[in-house]
C-alpha cells in the first residue's frame, strides 16, 4: 500500500493532488490520508477526489508549531503514530511531503513501512515530481499559462498567509488603475476586508468569498494577478496566465516556466513604474 500523507496547507495539497492527477491510473494506486483542508483542495480539481481519510481538521501542530505550541504538536505527533500502528505494515510506503527524517519516523515507526519525503532542493513542482516518478510515473508539469491578445477580465487577490508576501492597499490601487486604464473589467478578492476602499473601483468585489466560489471567479477569469499564496497554485492549474509578485530571493513556489516566461516578478518591482507598467502592457495586452 503508497500512502500519501497530505498534511500541509492548500498550495502543498493542491501540488500533489494534481500531480497524482496527472498520472492516471497509477495515481490512483495511492491511498490519500489528509486533512479538512486535502478536502476542499480535491473538491477543486477538474477530476474531484475526496482523500481516503482524514486525520485533522486543518495543518497538524507539528508542521504549525509556531501557531499552535509544542503540547499540542505532540499530541498531533501521538495521533498520527496511533493511526500509522493501526494502518500500516511491512512492505507499506508513507509519502510525507516535508521532511524531517527524525520526526517523521518517530510518527510512525514500529510497523516496518517505508518512508518517502520530498526534500526542497529546485522548486516544488520539480521536487514532488522527481520523488515520486519512480512511483507513478514521470509526469512533469507544463510552463505557465502564456497571456495571448487582449485580456477582458482581470482577478486579483492581494492576500498570502504570510504577511511579508502580501500586496498592499496601495499597491492593488495601483493596479486596479493600470487595468481599468487598459479597459480590463477587475474582480477583486478580499479576503479580510483589508481592501474595502477599493470596492466602489472595480467590477466586482468578493468579499470573504467562500472557497468554491473564488475558484470559480479565478476559472472564469482571463488573466490572474496576486503574492504568491495558493491562488498562485490555484490559476497555474487552470491554466490561467498569471502574473505573481514574490518576495525577492523567496520563489521555490513558483510554477515551471513563471520568470522564464515573464510571469515573476518581485514585489520591489511594484515600486518601479518603468518595469511594471511595461509589464502590464504585455500581460493585459
């Protein structure tokens, strides 16, 4: 039995789901033990697929020990070690998406399983499909989604779960204006009410949309503009063009082919009008 251990937030859910995906048949030989979260992120997909069984309502403590203390981290580590002495054997393989060895095999040592994690080394895209091609195949991800003539409509959600990687107020201002400008109708997503100012500004104004319905904007949208945060993700496997702002020296993230192509760039690149406007210009057409 390959068991998938999908624990972590929405973009690392989504990742695996659509590499797995991509594999067919062979991605169907994968059993998938997540979260609430593997959850929604399977009902997503253009083929939905609900995980096998879930564990925890959202990322387990010992990924988030920052966010939910050492106690409970333990208490998450007893859980999956209580599950994986019930759900797993010799000649058995746990995919974990993170490393750690120490931990991870701490989880869930004793029964003799295998143990597969996904280092970071390149991006993680590359990395999760070089792992685990000796399991289901080499199903390497396409590049980006190019911009072609003219955009009508544009989606921006300015929000990351980091902080440091979200746009400002002023700087979805900014390109609420340039879109406007070039006659592209906006979506805005605001998932906090942090961008409430600019509701009267654009089209059409979501505020704490619920997560199908978002996905549904971004799908029906022709171009994506955000941080990197799993809607970055979320337009990459919808295949629609994208232009992303990351923190500079920050982009493991990054989909195949997003600077190679014009689709990166920084968020210091926001305060250089030169280089952002000539990179709307061709973005929005």
């Amino acid at each position: 039995m390959i068991t998938l251990l999908s624990l972590l937030g929405y973009g690392d859910a989504l990742i695996t789901a659509a590499l797995i995906e991509r594999a067919g048949v062979a991605g169907h030989r994968i059993r998938i033990v997540g979260t609430s979260i593997t959850a929604k992120v399977g009902e997503l997909l253009d083929q939905p697929r609900a995980p096998d069984q879930m564990l925890f309502d959202e990322v387990p403590a010992f990924y988030a020990l920052k966010k939910h203390g050492p106690v409970q981290a333990l208490k998450d580590g007893l859980a999956l070690r209580r599950w994986a002495q019930s759900h797993t054997g010799a000649g058995d393989t746990l995919i974990f998406e993170k490393p750690p060895s120490i931990r991870n095999r701490w989880m869930v040592s004793g029964r003799g399983a295998s143990i597969i994690e996904i280092p970071k080394r390149t991006t993680v895209y590359q990395d999760r499909t070089e792992v685990l091609a000796p399991l289901i195949g080499d199903h390497p991800f396409p590049p980006v989604a190019l911009p072609s003539g003219k955009a009508a409509t544009v989606l921006i959600n300015p929000s990351s779960r980091i902080a440091e990687k979200a746009l400002t107020v002023g700087a979805v201002r900014g390109l609420v204006d340039a879109a406007r400008t070039r006659g592209v109708a906006v979506t805005l997503i605001d998932v906090d009410g942090t961008f409430g100012a600019l509701a009267d500004q654009v089209e059409r104004y979501l505020l704490k949309p619920a997560l199908t319905d978002a996905a549904r904007a971004l799908k029906a949208s022709d171009r994506y503009i955000g941080p990197d945060s799993f809607f970055l993700h979320l337009a990459y496997y919808y295949r629609v063009p994208e232009l992303v702002f990351f923190p500079e020296g920050s982009n493991y993230f990054r989909p195949p082919g997003l600077f190679e192509h014009g689709c990166g760039l920084y968020l210091k690149d926001l305060d250089s009008p030169a280089t952002l406007q000539a990179r709307l210009d061709w973005f929005l057409g």
